[in-house]
C-alpha cells in the first residue's frame, strides 16, 4: 500500500537520507512511498536503522525539489 505527501515535507520519505522505496509526480510536488515498509537511513540521526517513511529528524534534507 502506498501513501502521498507533499515533496517539502520534513518527513523520512521526502529525505535524501532515506532509502526506502519512492516516486514523485511529473512537477515533483507529491511523492508517494510505501507506508507499511521501511528504509534504512543512510546519514541522518537515525543513520543505519531501518524507519518508515513518516519518521523525521534534524537533519531533513529535502530530496525533490
């Protein structure tokens, strides 16, 4: 099941950090991920840990921009 938000989000899903599964639209405003699974943070606070797209931290990078 997959879920969107918007790309300015300070969400896990929305992060260049996060390396879960993503997709945006055509004009990268939303972008949908997949609620039930998870992504392994690669350089956040949560780096190395597997957390769901809602998730967030300090060092949100905005990925679509």
């Amino acid at each position: 099941m997959t879920s969107k938000i918007p790309s300015n989000w300070h969400n896990c899903a929305t992060c260049t950090c996060w390396c879960g599964w993503t997709s945006t639209d055509f004009f990268r405003q939303w972008v949908e991920y997949e609620t039930h699974g998870t992504g392994r943070c690669a350089g956040g606070v949560y780096n190395g840990v597997e957390t769901p797209g809602l998730s967030s931290c300090y060092k949100w990078e905005q990925r679509y921009r």
